[in-house]
C-alpha cells in the first residue's frame, strides 16, 4: 500500500490495525482529520478512496484487528465528513452491518459502536438502511456476549430516536420485516420486538393500529411466555391497542377477529382471558362488519363458557348475551347454516354449561330464522335426538323444546315422533331413564292429545313386538300418573259419552292390545267395566307370566292412588256398577294369595257395602261376597247405567267392544307366536352349541339318552306354555 496512492499515511494504517485500542484509536483520529480536510477541499474522490480502503483492506480483513481498525476508521471518516456524510452512506454503511455477523465478539462489539457513532451525525438520512438496521439488530438483541448486547442496546435507542424524528420512516415496508419476526421465541428478540411495537405506536404520524392485524397474533402469543416482563410488555401493548380501537372511527375488525377466535382456545389462561376480552369488545363495537363472523366467534365463546377459570366464564357469558341479542338478517352475510353448525358441534361437548347455550342458539334460530333453520334440519337432527340421551335433565328439557319448536309443523312432528321411536327402539336405556320425562315434556309442549295419537299409530305397526310391549307399557303408565296428561285421563273417562273421548279410546285402544294390561288400564280408565271384564277373561295361561303379574302388581296400587278415586267411589253402588267389581275380582283371581297386591286388591274389594247407596238399587241381605257378586252380576238385565246393556249402549256410541275384542285376541295370539318362535330360536341355539361341543371332543364317548317313560302322567314342567310361571 504506497504512499503516493493514499491519502492516509502508512503509519496510520500500522497504528489502525494494531492490537492495543489507544493506538487504533489514535489512528481514527487522525482519519477523521484528513477526511476532514478532504471534505472542506471537496476532493470527494479522494474521500471515497480513503472509504474503499478502509473497507476492503480492514473491514473484510481476515485479521479480527484490521476489521476492529477499519470499523473506527469509517466511523471516524463519517464524523470527518459530518454534513457531507449522506453522500458516502452507501459505502459506509453496507461493511458496517456485514460485520455485525462476525465470529469475533469484539468485532461486533466494535460494529455497534461504529454505527451509532455514524447514526449521531447523520441522524435522519440513516432512515434508508433502517430495514437492515433492524434487521441486524434484532439478531444482535440475542447475542450470546452480554457486551454486544448491550452495545446493541444503545444502538437501539438511538435509532428509536431517530425514527421518531423522521418523517422519512416507511411503515408499509417496515410491516412485512416486522410480522416475519414476529413468532420468534427467543425472550431477547421478543423484548426487542414489543419495544418496537410501542415505540412506533406513540408516534402520531405512524398508523400501527391499521397494520395491527400483521402482528397482533404474534403479540398474543407472547402472552404465554415464561418471561414474567415479556408478558406484562405484550399485555400492556396490548391494553393500549385495544383503547385505541374503542377510540378508532374504523377498524378492520374481521380480520382480527380470526386471530382472536384461535387465540380463545389456547392452553394459556391469560391468553384465553384476553382474547376473550378482546372478542367482548368486538362485539360491542364491531357491528355489521363482524357477521360474517359470528359463526367463528360462537365456536370460541361457547366453550369459554365451561372455562375453568371464573373470570374467562363470565366475559364469555357477557359475550354470549351481546352476541345474541344482535338482531342479524341472511341477506347481511349472516351464515344460518355455519351458526347452526357451530351449535351442533358444541352439543357434543363435555361441558353441560356450553352444550345448554348450543341448545339457546338452536332455539332462538328457529324463533328468528325458521325456514333458513328447517332447510339444515336434516344435518343437526340425529344430534339433537342422541341428546336426549345427555345425562343433564336440564340439556334434555331443553332439546325437548327445540324438538318442539321444530315439530310445530305436521310433517317434522311426524318425523320427530317416529326419530324419538326409534331411538327407544335402539336404545332401551333411553327409554327407561328418559322415557317419562321426553314424554311428559313433549305433552306439555304440543298437544299432549296429539302426541299420544301420534305415538299410538307408529306402534300399532311396530314389527318388533317386545319393544311395542314395553313401549305400550312406559306410555300407559305416563298416561295413568302424569300430573301433565290429567286432561287427557280426562276425556278418556267420558269415552263412552263424549265423541272426542271415544276417538281418542278408539286411537290408543289398537296400540295398547300390544299389552293386556295396558288394555285393562285403557277400559278402566274409559270406565268400560264389561269390556275390561271380557278383556281378563279372554285371556289363557300363556299370558299369565311374570311380566304380565309386574305390570298387574304396578296396576292395582296405582288403583289405590287419586286418579281412580272416582273408581273407588262407584264401589259406593255395587248394584249399579256390577261389571265393576267382577273386573276388579277377576284381576284378583289372577294374582297370586301371597303376593302384596293381592292382598291390598282384596282388602279393597272386603270394604264394598253389602247394600247400594242409590235409592233405586235394593239393599242387599248379606254380606259382598264373590258368589253372591258372581249371581248378582249373571241374573241381573240391568247393566252398569242401570238403564240398559253395555255392549248395546256401546255400539249406539260408535264403540264396538266386539270388535275391539276380537282385535285384542289377535294381536295377543301374535304375541304368543313370537313368543314360541324366540323359544324355538333359543332352544336350536342351544342344541346346535352342545353339538358343536360334541364334536370338539371326539375322545369323549356319547352317552345314550335316556328314554322317558311314555307310560306316565307327563310332568307338570312339561305342561307350561311359554313364558308360565313355574309353581
């Protein structure tokens, strides 16, 4: 390197690259002299070549001193030039930032230093690397040498400064650096980020709350750091974020609101809780722009309305309500079908809290969008019936609503009946745990009358024949003991005399022949004492079995309970109501003398009087016994009215109890049939299981069977029709 081709003498550049600072020092002093010079000359040629040499033969150096020279010297020409410096910034500056990427500590150290003695003198015009200068620095914000970092620091508060003061600063092209940088994790570079974030917020001329959703997901995962001060930093620009929106005239609020919905499901209860918050205040003031929305939104607050943290629960509760009470129209972008897909998806959460609300949005959709609600029926329908099933009765009575606002139209009433079958059908313990309470509820919520029509006609072609009976058995039940169905035992009690009570007898009598007893419950109830009477005296020794005495044994303490009371009170005038008491002792000859019910059924029968209280009847001599009961009942034309035959009066009321009869022992002989060929189906099944163990164990020699003595009364077990009690 001669002399005569530099401006810087050769002893200068020794001194600039040795080892000790002083000397290094020294020697950007004197660049910094003869730049100076140079400068007020405006040998700029000569300027750009001291830079060039500076660069290249220091700077890029693989000697760690010469790069430490080269960096105080182009900070010491930068100073040298002072107001002239802008002009070189473009050689000056690119070394610079190359050695902030050195191996050397040191070097690094000397590059921070030697920049933010170049920023100092020319201040605003640096605006033009800020990228880069960002850039560099946010790598060097996780320096591993604690010196670096905090020369770094430095740096980067003047740069701050200088930022601020600049009207220069480009924030559309600082945005995408920004948002790149974003999801880091290092807590260094996060710190370094969020300083930014606010910085550039409190600057007047700068927008950041319109480039808010470029960084706001990467704010929102800082609050979930390990860092105790980077949260606090995060949620406290944050904070200042969301003042400025509730103060903002316009806000992007959709594209956020994606961010937010995400941000409510994180594991972290501080980010929860502030998503949430945030979400809460969109609502509030978001308006028209959020419906296309609301679907997204639903599904992040339904299930913070089960959060476990009391807080997130009640701003999701707050949120849930302002949502709800948003009067949205289709034709806004108000998506019906996402919202009731949303609503059918929490259905099947774990939490009874958000699956109640998922029913509420369901419910006020169909209030406020039938049609638009009925066109997705099909998708959200085998949903709302595995809810029945919901262990919550609250869910239950809740979905029975739904069902019921649904069903107001006849063809999805029809629908809804025959789905609420089925499910019995295949779930049996529906049925027992939740049977009563569907039914009483839907009697309350539609016509209890209608219901009952409804369910009767689907059972009266149920294939599956023990369903039918249980089924048959559940509905008399509800009908004989829900407070809900009173009207309609009611106007079953004036069959006889009332049209409507007759077809409403009519429409359950050919559902209930699946069950005798059911059927005497029907008559009783109806007060068709004859017919009740023919009933238990049709019946034959196959349908005398265990199942038949429980539900026997359920009927005569229910006799006891208020509804039969003015059953009771007839008892009053045994004359007139004969048929009566041989229905009611022909239901005690069928239960067993040991058994509870027969001896409550008997005591009952042992308090009629042995005379009538109707003046028109003649009292009687002795005592009510069943002889005397049985005599009185055949010799006598007089019937239970006093006035003329039952089965006359009947048909005169449309009601052929013949007929009816007859229908009865059909669909009991049905029964027994089935009944038979279960049996039959059961003993194969076994014959066929011992002979596949047969064959199994050829080593094991057949005995022979023994031979039954035909000679012999045959035995008492062999005598039982299917489903008798043994004795």
């Amino acid at each position: 390197m001669a002399d005569s081709i530099s401006p810087i003498p050769a002893a200068v550049l020794r001194n600039l690259s040795d080892k000790l600072y002083e000397k290094r020092k020294n020697a950007a002093l004197e660049v910094e002299g003869i730049v100076k010079q140079l400068a007020a000359a405006g040998d700029h040629d000569k300027i750009t070549a001291v830079i060039n040499l500076l660069t290249n033969e220091f700077t890029y150096s693989p000697q760690a001193n010469h790069r430490k020279g080269g960096l105080i010297g182009l900070a010491a020409a930068t100073v040298g030039l002072t107001s002239e410096a802008a002009q070189h910034l473009e050689q000056i500056v690119p070394p610079v930032l190359n050695s902030f990427s050195d191996q050397d500590s040191r070097v690094r150290y000397y590059a921070c230093e030697a920049l933010y003695n170049i920023a100092k003198v020319v201040r605003g015009d640096f605006i033009v690397f800020f990228n880069q200068i960002f850039d560099a620095l946010c790598k060097l914000s996780a320096d591993s040498d604690p010196n670096v970092q905090s020369a770094a620091h430095l740096l980067d508060r003047l740069v701050k400064d200088i930022v601020t003061e600049s009207n220069e600063f480009s924030i559309e092209e600082f945005i995408p650096l920004l948002r790149e940088r974003m999801n880091v994790l290092n807590p260094y570079v996060r710190q370094f980020l969020v300083g930014w974030i606010t910085v550039l917020d409190s600057v007047p001329d700068i927008d950041m709350l319109g480039f808010l959703p470029d960084f706001l997901d990467g704010l929102f995962n800082m609050l979930s750091d390990s860092s105790h001060e980077i949260r606090q930093q995060a949620d406290s620009a944050l904070s200042e974020f969301l003042q400025e929106i509730k103060n903002s005239p316009s806000v992007d609020y959709g594209r956020m609101a994606e961010i937010l919905v995400q941000r409510a499901t994180s594991v972290d209860e501080f980010t929860r809780l502030t998503a949430i918050t945030w979400i809460n205040e969109f609502v509030k003031l978001g308006g028209d722009q959020l419906v296309p929305y609301y679907a997204d939104i639903l599904g992040a607050i339904l299930p913070c309305i089960s959060d476990k943290e009391e807080k997130i629960r009640v701003v999701a509760r707050e949120t849930n309500e302002e949502l709800r009470a948003i009067q949205a129209d289709p034709a806004e972008g108000f998506d019906v079908g996402a919202i009731l897909s949303i609503a059918r998806r929490q259905l099947s959460s774990e939490w009874e809290a958000t699956r109640i609300e998922a029913l509420h949005w369901i419910s006020t959709l169909l209030n406020r969008h039938r049609a638009e609600v009925l066109l997705s029926l099909n998708d959200i329908f085998d949903t709302l019936l595995k809810a029945l099933s919901d262990p919550s009765d609250e869910v239950v009575l809740l979905v029975l609503e739904v069902h019921a606002c649904i069903a107001k139209d006849p063809l999805n009433f029809r629908q809804l009946v025959v789905f609420l079958v089925h499910n019995f059908r295949i779930d049996t313990t529906l049925l027992e745990k939740r049977g009563a309470l569907i039914v009483r509820r839907l009697c309350v919520l539609l016509d209890a009358e209608r219901v009952y029509r409804e369910l009767s006609t689907i059972l009266v072609g149920e294939c599956d024949l023990d369903f039918a009976t249980i089924m048959v058995q559940a509905l008399n039940l509800i009908l004989l003991t829900s407070s809900e169905l009173s009207e309609l035992r009611g106007l079953l009690k004036h069959s006889l005399v009332n049209p409507a009570g007759k077809d409403l007898f009519l429409s359950l009598y050919s559902s209930w022949c699946h069950s005798p007893m059911a059927i005497i419950s029907l008559c009783l109830l109806a007060q068709a004492w004859q017919h009740a009477s023919s009933i238990i005296q049709s019946m034959v020794e196959e349908d005398i079995n265990v199942k038949f005495l429980v539900q026997l044994d359920k009927l005569i303490h229910l006799l006891e309970t208020p509804i039969f009371a003015y059953l009771r009170l007839q008892l009053l005038e045994p004359g007139r109501y004969m048929w009566l008491l041989k229905a009611l002792y022909g239901l005690l000859m069928l239960l067993p003398q040991q058994s509870k019910a027969f001896r409550v059924l008997k005591t009952r029968l042992k308090t009629v009087p042995s005379y009538s209280f109707s003046s028109e009847q003649s009292k009687w001599t002795s005592g009510n016994s069943y002889s005397q009961v049985h005599r009185m009942i055949s010799g006598s034309p007089v019937s239970e009215d006093g006035d003329m035959d039952e089965d006359l009066r009947s048909v005169q009321n449309g009601i052929n109890f013949a007929s009816r009869l007859q229908q009865f022992e059909q669909m009991q002989q049905q029964h027994r049939m089935h009944s038979k060929s279960q049996t039959q189906s059961r003993y194969n099944s076994t014959s066929s299981s011992k002979c596949m163990q047969e064959v199994q164990r050829p080593e094991e020699p057949r005995r022979p069977s023994p031979v039954p003595d035909m000679s012999g009364p045959p035995s008492r077990s062999s005598r039982r029709g299917p489903g008798q009690l043994q004795i």
